[in-house]
C-alpha cells in the first residue's frame, strides 16, 4: 500500500500540569490539576492529518516503551484507523513530557524525558521499505540517534533524509524549541535534503542566524532573508517560519509568500500546546494535494489556531472543510 505522508519522530506522553504562576527559584507552587495526553511530533502532526483528512493512508514510523505510556500511545493512535502503526516498535521507557502551564494565558514550559524515542536512527528507520509521497522527520535536536554525527553526511538524520530522496520520496522536517547553540551544528546537514522545512521564529533565527527578534517583537522586515539563508542551506521546496502574527515562506520559485494569521476573539484560546504540529500538519496536507504556498499557509494558519481552541494538542482538530470554514467565520467576525 502507498502511503501520503510517513511521520517519523517523537511519539511522547505528555503529563499537562497547571499552575497558577511559575515559582520563583527556591519556591513552590501548587499544581491546581493533572492531564494526560499523546504528544510529540508522530501523533500530533499525525492525528491532526488523519482529522483534517480522514481517507488519506498514513504511516507512524517510531518507537514507544514496554511500560504503561507506551500502551497508552498505541491505543490513542489506535483510534485513528487512517494510521498504519506497524513501524511503531516497543522499547524502554516511554519518553514523556512534563508540560508545565500556566492556567490564565495558556504560557508553558516543557521538562523531557528523552526514553525510547533514541532509538530512532539510520538502522531502524525502514528505508527500503517506505512507499509514501512525503516522509516526515520531527523534532530534531531531540531525537539523539538522528542527531548523532556522521562522518559523511553530517548527521544521521541528513544521510536518512538522503536515502529518502533518492527513493524519489519528497521530505520534510521540522525542530524543537530549546535554548542552545546546537542548531547551526545539527539542523544545516538535515536541510540539504529537506523539501519542507517548517519552524517558529526562534528557530529559525538561531538556524539561519539572522536576527528576528528584538524584546519580544518580532524583526518583520528581517523574515525574507532569515528564508533565503534556510533555503541557501539546501531547502528545495519551501522553507516556511510560523509566528503568532503572521506565517511566511519562499516557495520553490524563490517567491517570497505571506499570510496573516487569525485575529482570534477573546477567551478562544484555552492552550497552546501542538500548535506548531497542527501547522505542520496544515502544511503537509497541502503540500501533498498539489496546493500553492500561498494556500498551504493559509491551512495551516486556520489548524493552528483551531489546535488552539483545547488545552490539549489535538483535540480541536477538524476535517479540511471545517478548518476552512472556521477561518471564513473568524475573518467574517474580526
């Protein structure tokens, strides 16, 4: 069976813990309630494609612990029928995510534990066996056997990534948020053979290394070039950055595209968590049905903002008709 899209990354459970404000050093202050939920980049880019598209064949390539999170994950994928789960190995320990997050703005902080997600690298990931129009690697900077250096290519992840295309396949990718100097180290080798390349202003400053921040605000004028350093670093489709106000990129014309995204009324958001997975996933939807940027950027905007809508990260998802309409309504009423 041909697949669209394979998702292979972090398949992690999330423990969502609210709290009124963060402590100060030394501190403490009480967890008010408990969630638990599926996250990372596997079953969040994942579920929203299989909600946003109910028909398109999917395929989870990852791996998930022996312990009871790991049970928890396959179940919770198992609900989506659109997702093959048979590259889904079991290992270790699940990998989890403390999601600490403040109760009135939807702002949080995550603490990882990295567990059977290591496993992923060059060796376990079914090469020669993937039949699919776009494979999906996601997050990296926290995948360590994909990280790992490679004396050709640079990382695992690019030689992966080389071996995909050379398959005909097209590939996309994406990064983790984290405070580090190791982007310009591990992200460059993957991009030279990434089609999509998809990420938030933060990263894509510190990959590209041009300024797009300033006390918070956002450098607008700075965007165009941030996209021409990723694409100069071997992006060959689209290299796109997301931020709260707009989502921007240069597509495989060299054209530089943007899109507002929506002005959302008050009290909407209840969290923010995979909000950058539901973009991703508007994005490779329309990458795959043939879509321009211009239309692959306004999805993704309305995914995003619709992820929004439920503290958790797919909860809020809906089919492609419904993202669209929900957009038309936002727009008719701000």
């Amino acid at each position: 069976m041909k697949y669209a899209i394979a998702l292979a990354g972090n398949i992690v459970v999330d423990s969502i813990k609210y709290i009124a404000e963060y402590p100060g050093k030394l501190e403490l202050t009480a967890i008010r309630r408990v969630e638990r939920s599926l996250g990372g980049a596997v079953p969040n880019v994942g579920i929203d494609l299989a909600k946003l598209a109910p028909d398109m064949p999917l395929k989870a390539v990852g791996f998930v612990g022996e312990d009871d999170n790991g049970a928890y994950a396959l179940s919770v994928l198992s609900r989506c029928p659109s997702i093959d789960l048979s590259d889904v190995n079991r290992a270790g320990l699940n990998s989890f995510t403390d999601v600490m997050t403040v109760e009135s703005t939807g702002e949080r902080t995550f603490f990882t534990f990295k567990g059977a997600d290591s496993l992923l690298n060059a060796e376990t990931i079914p090469v020669d066996r993937l039949d699919c129009d776009i494979f999906h690697i996601g997050y990296a900077l926290l995948l360590d056997g994909l990280d790992a250096a490679d004396d050709q290519y640079g990382t695992v992840m690019a030689r992966v990534l080389a071996a995909v295309q050379a398959r005909g396949i097209r590939t996309s990718l994406d990064v983790v948020s984290e405070n580090s100097d190791r982007y310009a180290r591990i992200v460059p080798p993957a991009l030279k053979y990434a089609d999509y390349f998809s990420v938030n202003e933060m990263e894509a400053e510190r990959t590209s290394g041009v300024r797009l921040t300033e006390g918070g605000a956002l450098i607008r004028a700075n965007l165009r070039l941030a996209l021409e350093k990723l694409k100069g670093m071997g992006v060959k489709r689209w290299a796109v950055i997301h931020t709260p106000a707009l989502s921007c990129g240069l597509d495989e014309r060299g054209e530089y595209v943007e899109r507002e995204t929506l002005k959302l009324p008050a009290g909407f958001i209840r969290g923010s968590v995979g909000a950058g997975d539901a973009f991703t996933a508007g994005l490779l939807l329309r990458a795959w049905q043939g879509a321009n940027l211009g239309e692959a950027l306004e999805t993704a905007n309305a995914a995003a903002a619709l992820s929004l809508s439920t503290p958790g990260a797919t909860e809020g998802m809906k089919t492609l008709a419904e993202t669209m309409a929900f957009a038309e309504s936002i727009r008719g009423i701000s």
